[in-house]
C-alpha cells in the first residue's frame, strides 16, 4: 500500500530588487517594470522597494518571452 501524497509546502521565493533582476536578464529596470505590468512577472516587495522571484526571471528567460 502506497501512502497518500502531501503537498509540498510553497517555499518562499528568493527576490531581487529591480536593479539586480535587469542585471540578470540583461535588460533595464524600465523593461522589468513593464514586464510586471504587463504580467509577465510578479512583483514583490513593499510599495517602495519592488523585488522579482529569480525562479520567475529564468523560467520567462527560458520561454524566450523577454521581448
């Protein structure tokens, strides 16, 4: 008998601010910004420090969807 599965609990994600999240995808902070009004990243942080997910950064580097 197998047992049931658990969910696995959601582990916080590890941020950056916008400066470093541009550095890492190569772009600038005024394309993070917009990439997070047009949903395709989440943003973080409170109202005057915004933070990206890495995890978040990489997959949309992965799907090719930075343009």
């Amino acid at each position: 008998m197998t047992e049931p599965s658990r969910p696995t609990p959601k582990s916080k994600p590890r941020t950056v601010p916008t400066e470093l999240a541009a550095l890492a995808m190569g772009v600038t902070q005024a394309t993070i910004r917009k990439w997070a009004s047009r949903g395709k990243l989440t943003r973080h942080g409170g109202p005057r420090r915004a933070e990206y997910d890495l995890d978040e950064l990489f997959a949309l580097a992965r799907r090719g969807e930075t343009e």
